[in-house]
C-alpha cells in the first residue's frame, strides 16, 4: 500500500505463554527498529507523518496491531560476482506482562524505493 510516496506496514504481535497460547493482555505494547538496514541517514518509524524511534499501542486480548512506515530504504549490498541484494530491517517487540519483560524480535524484510 502506498501512502504519499510510503509504503505502510501492518504488524500484528500477539502476546503468547510458554506453551504458545495468547494470553489475556490488555495493556501496552511497544515495537522499535531492531536493525536498521538504511545507509545515511538511519530509518525511523513513522505513524502517520510522524518520525519516532518506537510506537505503542494498546493490545486488546493479548493482541497489538500496528500500521507504521519506515522513512528509509533498506541500503544495497553489492559484492564482487554477486547479484545486488538489500539489507534487512527487524522490528522488536516488547511489553510487561504481571511484571516479567517480554520481547520478541520480526524476520528480516526490506524497504524498497516508493515508486
């Protein structure tokens, strides 16, 4: 989805326990860059038209979901005899669920040039 130029993000994180069911979590949740895959200057998360290094939401039912865009490509890595390839952003997540830290860290994706 392009958005002036940007394209928006949707994640979804869903507060799980030890044996993998979502647990009942109405309370705050964060996400962050974790690797910033632009060259200069670094990538920022953005809600709207706004730059910020995190954004929170509350999660409903152990259930955070979160539109965001990242302000700059991934950077391109070239190395003798191979095809160009892009850096990898990640995204972590975080909250304190009955007072024990949680975070979890997104696959690797990319940012294109908006066409």
């Amino acid at each position: 989805m392009q958005v002036s130029g940007v394209t928006t993000i949707t994640a979804v994180v869903t507060v799980k326990d030890e044996a993998g069911g979502t647990v009942d979590f109405n309370g705050p949740v964060t996400i962050k860059i974790g690797h910033d895959a632009a060259e200069v200057p670094p990538g920022h998360l953005c809600d709207g038209m706004t730059a910020k290094d995190h954004i929170t939401v509350t999660a409903s039912g152990g259930v955070a979901t979160f539109t965001f865009a990242i302000d700059q490509p991934s950077k391109v890595i070239i190395e003798l005899g191979k095809l160009p390839t892009l850096e990898e952003y990640t995204i972590v997540a975080t909250a304190t669920v009955d007072g024990v830290a949680l975070s979890a860290t997104s696959s690797g994706f990319t940012v294109s040039v908006p066409t």
